[in-house]
C-alpha cells in the first residue's frame, strides 16, 4: 500500500467511522459534557463521566478544528465540555477529579494528577482555535499544576510505603506530550524547554535499556530494575507512544539523536510487544521473559496498537527505513481486521490473544474519543506531508 492510501484509508477511518459513531450522540445537551461509556451500537452503558474524557475529547475536537475544518459544531462542543470541567471538575484545592456523575457531582479522586495534564491540552487547543488569552492562561495554570503535583517530594500521596520506591514513565512521558502541545499553540518559552528537555533526559536515562534492547515502565530511583513483578513489568503500548513522542520532538528539532532514540524504542519494544504466533501487540511482557501476575497480560487492548500505528509510521517518515513500513503495514491490518466493526463503526476496545472481541464496550471510562481518533487523524497527515 501507498502512503498516499494509506493517508486516504486513515481519513476516512476518522471522518466517516470513529466520528459520527462519537458525534452527536455523546453530547449531553442535558447537563454538559459527553457522555462516552458506549456499547458496540452507541447506546450508553453508564451514565458517569470520566474527567480525563472531558479534556482528551474536547482536545480532539479543537485539534480537528484547527487542523482539518472549522466546524462550527466541533467547537461548539468542546467549549460545552470545558464549560462541564469549569463547573464540576475541581475541588476546594484546585485539584481535578479523576470521576463524576453524570450531573458532576464527585465519585472518585485519584493520587496522580493526569486530569490536569488533559484539561490543559483541551484549554491550549481553545485559545489557538479561539485567541482566547483565558484558556491560554488556564493551559498554562494546569500544566503548572500538573507538574508540580508530580514532581514535587512529599506533594502526592504515596501509593505504598516507602521500602521500594520506584519512578514511574507515565508522568515524564506526559509532561512532554503536554508541553510539546502548550509550544504548538501558544509558542515556546523556557520554562517548556526545560521540561521537555528533563523528561527527555529522564526517559533516556532512567528508563531506556539498551543492553536488554527495552524501554521499563517503573525502575528504582537511580534507574535500576526491581526484580519483583510490578518491577520487572514492559508496558509496549506506553513504551511506543512514548516513542513517538521523542521522534516528534527529533523532527522538530532537526535533531538526528533524538530520532535514533525513538527509533531504537520503538525497534525493541516491537521485538518485545509483537506477539509473533497470533498477531496484536501484547498488553504486558516481563523484562526478563518470566510470567507476568497480570491476568490481562496478553489482551489486546485497542490503544497500544493505535499508538504503535503512529510510532512505525513516524519511524517510517523520519528515516525512510523500510523494516518501519513493514511493521505499520501488519499492524494496521492486524488490528482493523480485528477492532473495526463495519456494522455500528469505530474499534473494539478490548480483545482476547487471538483477536477475538472479549467484550462490545467502545467506551469507558478509559476508552473515548482521543486514542483511536488521534492515531487516525496524525496517521492520515503523517502519510500525506
């Protein structure tokens, strides 16, 4: 296949199947927001609502205002779900809540801050559709929250005692991404830079493991394994768009280092995620080839192969190395062979080893509209520039 039907197939995957199975039926022109727990058909399956969908949904929407069409109707409906997170996503501290009720009233607050870190792309992408200097200064104000929240000692509370510290990739990964979106929209600075370059420092030396060719999801402070199962445990999915996301930051830069380590990334968390006898990249791998405690470690869930999409595809571009191609090619009929449902639309979230569909969800409180339209819409331009 072409890259330019690549870019065809992608677009039409986004602008005829995972949008209109979305919109307008997710909108909750009742009290504010999306509704986005979904069955296979688009009804809803609860009617709670995920403060992370909020952000990622409404950043979409906004990103595809500001990228593909200015839709009057996208903007419209993501500045109703700002308007939810103004009136029911923060309490008394300013902290954001990770689950509300349909009304939005507060069910559950988690230790991490990641709701801020989505709320703050949302805000971005509203004052680059808008010039909105608010939502520029609320974008700014939730990254600083966000970072701050994660970085700072004693700040969070801890999830276990303190006999196995351990440092996690997830925060660094996503201070990058968010900081790398809050340059796109409101332009550089140097507090950015900085952040964007001590992620990408703390990643590559903390995380990154060229002598057993992976990529950790959690080590100990000083970057060394724990020989335990949370300890040993790969995350391809997480490893992969982390991956993508130091590729993108060697493509801004011009930068042929950054390149090389996203690429020796996404080379040996393939090696490690790809399941060789059935297909799909698996959900959980063990850094030493030992069973891994999780019982869904070898699902398929839908957003490690949308981020891997993106990942080879991005390889691909940036070095014109045809075993990248290779890789996007499977993947992408591997997985729309398998989470594609032609009848109702959009993908499956979740599926047993061999492919099959282990349940009809297509939304949760997980699973919205942001991975899986996000893979679409930066693959079909990755294919097309």
């Amino acid at each position: 296949m072409q890259a330019t039907d690549l870019a065809a197939v992608y677009r039409r995957a986004l602008m005829e199947d995972a949008l209109p199975f979305w919109f307008p039926r997710c909108v909750d022109a009742e009290h504010g927001g999306f509704l986005h727990c979904l069955d296979r058909d688009g009804s809803v399956l609860d009617t709670d609502k995920s403060i992370w969908a909020q952000g990622r949904m409404a950043w979409m929407l906004l990103t595809l205002y500001n990228t593909v069409e200015r839709r009057p109707e996208w903007l419209q409906w993501a500045e109703a779900a700002l308007d939810f997170l103004e009136r029911h996503a923060f309490d008394e501290r300013g902290r954001m809540y990770f689950h509300v009720t349909r009304e939005g009233r507060p069910i559950r607050m988690r230790r991490y801050a990641f709701s801020e870190s989505f709320a703050a792309i949302a805000y971005t992408a509203h004052a680059r559709a808008t010039g909105s200097e608010r939502s520029a200064e609320r974008a700014r104000a939730l990254f600083h929250a966000f970072t701050r929240w994660n970085v700072t000692p004693g700040l969070m509370p801890p999830k276990f005692t303190g006999e196995r510290p351990t440092e996690g990739m997830p925060p660094r990964m996503i201070t990058l991404v968010t900081a790398q979106e809050l340059r796109l929209n409101l332009g550089d600075g140097p507090d950015l830079r900085a952040w964007i370059d001590r992620c990408l420092e703390e990643i590559e030396t903390l995380f990154v493991k060229p002598d057993l060719r992976c990529v950790m999801e959690c080590v100990a402070p000083d970057g060394s394994i724990l020989d335990h199962f949370d300890g040993r445990m790969l995350n391809p999915g997480h490893s992969l768009e982390g991956a993508w996301f130091i590729l993108e930051e060697g493509r801004q830069r011009g930068d042929a280092r950054l390149v090389k380590l996203g690429c020796d990334m996404v080379d040996w968390m393939w090696e490690r995620g790809w399941d060789a006898e059935q297909g799909g990249i698996f959900y959980f791998r063990d850094v030493y080839g030992k069973p891994v405690s999780e019982y869904w470690h070898d699902m398929k869930f839908w957003w490690p192969h949308d981020e891997a999409l993106i990942a080879t595809l991005m390889a691909w571009k940036l070095t014109g190395e045809a075993r990248f191609m290779d890789r996007h090619l499977r993947l992408h009929d591997w997985s729309f062979r398998h989470f594609a449902d032609p009848e109702y639309g959009e993908w499956y979230g979740y599926l047993h080893r061999d492919g099959s569909v282990s349940n009809t969800i297509k939304g949760n409180m997980w699973k919205s509209f942001f991975h899986h339209p996000r893979a679409m819409w930066l693959c079909a331009r990755l294919a097309t520039d």
